[in-house]
C-alpha cells in the first residue's frame, strides 16, 4: 500500500467555521492528517511519498475552468476589497435567480459557494492543489500496475461540484483521481464514497457521464448535510443514466445494516464493468464523530476494508471527512488493513 501525503496540507488552515450561528474553530482542522499519518505508520504502512508536482490539466476535465480561476484568486480579492476577516459566502443564487456571475467577491463567492460552513483563507487554494496532487499520484501508482494506494488528502474534496465549493471542500480530489484513471487508459471506473456525508460534488461531475460510476453511503439528506442531495431517486441522466446510485439511511444506522448497502454497491460497480475502485474514504461513519449520526466501530472499519477488496479490482482511497477523536488514525489504518488482508 503507498500512501501519498503532502506537508503542504497545513496551509488550509481556516480559524472560523459557521456552526449552530457561531463562527468555531474548523472541525476540518491541520491536525486529522497529521493523525491519521501517525496511525498509518504506527500500523505498519511505511512507504510514504510526497505527490507529483501535477498542474490543472486534469482538474480542468471535471471541473469549470473558470471556477478554478476564482479558487486561485477569491482569496487577493477578498482581501483586495478591505476585508478584515476569512472569506465566507453569505449570499447565494438559488430559486428563480440568475446564475450571470458577479463581477463583484462577495457576489462571486456566494455564487461558487453550495455552503457557508467553509471559509476560505490566504493558502486554502495551495492545500487544495496539494490534495489533489496526492489522488493524482495515487491514481498514477494504479495506473502502474499496483493494486492498493491511499492519498491522504486534506482538505477534502467530495463535497466539491463542477463549479462548487463548501463542506470543507474545494477541489475533488476522487473525481479528479477518476478522471485520470480514465486518462491512463480504463474505459470505466467507479467512485465508492464511504464518507458519512452524501458525496454531492462527485455526482455533480459525473451525473450525465456513463463513464464514471458512482455510489454514496450516507446520513439521509433529510437530516443531514449536504440535505439538497443524496436521495435514492438520483440514478444519473443522460449518458449517465443508471450510473449514480444512493444509499441514504437513519440517525443511528449500524454496520449490520450499513454493510448491506456497501454490498449493493460492489455488486453494481462490478455489473456496471469498473476497471477500478475510487473510494472516497470518510471515517466521519464513526460511532463518536462530533457531526454525524452512524454506530460505526473501529473493528468495523478492518471489515469495510476487506469487503471493498473482495470485489477484486485496484483500489485507491482518498481521504475525506472524519472528526474531532483521536480514534480517525486507527480507524483509517484499519481500512487499509482490511484492503490488504
Ligand atoms: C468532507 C466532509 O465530511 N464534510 C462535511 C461538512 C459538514 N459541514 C456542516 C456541518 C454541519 C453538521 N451539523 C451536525 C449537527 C450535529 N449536532
Ligand atoms: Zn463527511
């Protein structure tokens, strides 16, 4: 198992999050990678390396060009306009509205925005492509003929749409790390998206494509974030029609039931032909998470883990949310054992 992973993450370093009306200190936070790459290690998975200096040039594939545009710059213009604090959307184009995009920040930011939980800050963009440097290498070391990698990549990026930012996320790091698998030569890939948050961005880029299919486990929609997405009824249209299916479920779900669901998942992603497993790998199913609603213990996660693997395809993890206890390393570490096992 190589594990991809940059120092360059510590530069997402926000000090506010809007949170039950209160700006809190990010739950997304500089210090989840840097436990969770002390557990991997301390478990045994030592071949650690820092990613490629990869560009735009795939990034620019699924997402809008001019949406990384405003990523690279939000943060000078915010601070260009008198600004004293973190950059925070708080006006947003929504029913009836048009969707021209502002000249003006504060109207280009709500427009770019699919939450106000994320404030950007001066090198959020640099950890960001960081992120995404470390999925691209990760999905490059597949693309060589190895079976397992993890990119340990902050901030997320499942959250993150075509020309969407917010959850924590601004780049997608797994649609990303998708497309180039697609780019290295497979004719189909599957994006497996275990995080305890529906995966909106990803569907988002993938939602009228029959070449990327996906598939979300998550808290319902109904009473839980990202709540605008995420319901059984979304199968994809187009050419991508039958290629995104969700897998909603209650306050309080268990691995028993959880796991019936992973298992519909694999089953799909194998009929559908996937060449590879992109699996957008949040711990946040956690039973102790401080923001989410799942009864998921560790030992469940080594059982995840060897489930994902029996479908028998490579696989490269890509990590995504999980919260707050010291217990994320050891849970992340313990899908790795599962994969490997
Ligand atoms: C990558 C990822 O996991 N992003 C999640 C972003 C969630 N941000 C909004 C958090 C709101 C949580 N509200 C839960 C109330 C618990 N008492
Ligand atoms: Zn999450």
């Amino acid at each position: 198992m190589r594990v991809i992973y940059s120092e360059d993450h510590k530069l997402r370093d926000a000090r506010t999050e809007l949170y039950a009306g209160q700006l809190v200190t990010p739950f997304e936070a500089p210090f989840r990678a840097e436990w969770i790459l002390a557990a991997v290690k301390e478990a045994g998975f030592a071949d650690v390396v820092a990613p490629d200096a990869h560009g735009l040039e795939t990034a620019n594939k699924v997402h809008d060009p001019a949406y990384l545009d405003f990523l690279a710059t939000v943060w000078d213009r915010w601070v260009a306009a008198g600004f004293k604090g973190e950059a925070i959307a708080n006006s947003f184009p929504v029913r009836r509205t048009s969707q021209r995009v502002p000249d003006n920040i504060v109207g280009a930011i709500g427009h770019y925005a699919n939450a106000a939980d994320t404030s950007i800050t001066n090198g959020s963009y640099e950890a960001a492509i960081a992120s995404m440097r470390c999925a691209i290498t990760g999905a490059d070391w597949l693309a060589e003929d190895h079976r397992f990698a993890f990119a340990l990549c902050r901030p997320p990026g499942h959250h993150a749409g075509i020309d969407l930012f917010g959850g924590y996320c601004f780049i997608n790091n797994a649609g990303v790390a998708a497309q180039r698998l697609l780019d290295h030569g497979a004719a189909k890939v599957a994006v497996l998206d275990v995080d305890f948050h529906h995966g909106n961005g990803t569907q988002d880029l993938f939602y009228h494509r029959g070449d990327v299919f996906t598939a979300s486990l998550h808290g319902d929609p109904m009473h839980a974030f990202p709540y605008f997405l995420g319901h059984a009824e979304e199968e994809g249209e187009g050419a991508g029609t039958g290629t995104n299916r969700n897998y909603p479920m209650p306050p309080g779900t268990p691995f028993e039931v959880w796991s019936s669901a992973l298992a519909d998942a694999l089953a799909r992603i194998k009929a559908f032909g996937a060449e590879a497993i992109v699996v957008a790998l949040g711990v946040d199913t956690f039973e102790r998470d401080p923001i989410s609603f799942f009864r998921l213990t560790s030992d469940d996660f080594i059982r995840m883990g060897a489930m994902i693997s029996a479908a028998g395809l490579p696989v490269l993890a890509c990590m995504e949310g999980g919260y707050g206890v010291p217990e994320i390393g050891r849970n992340v570490a313990n899908v790795l054992k599962g994969l490997e096992a």
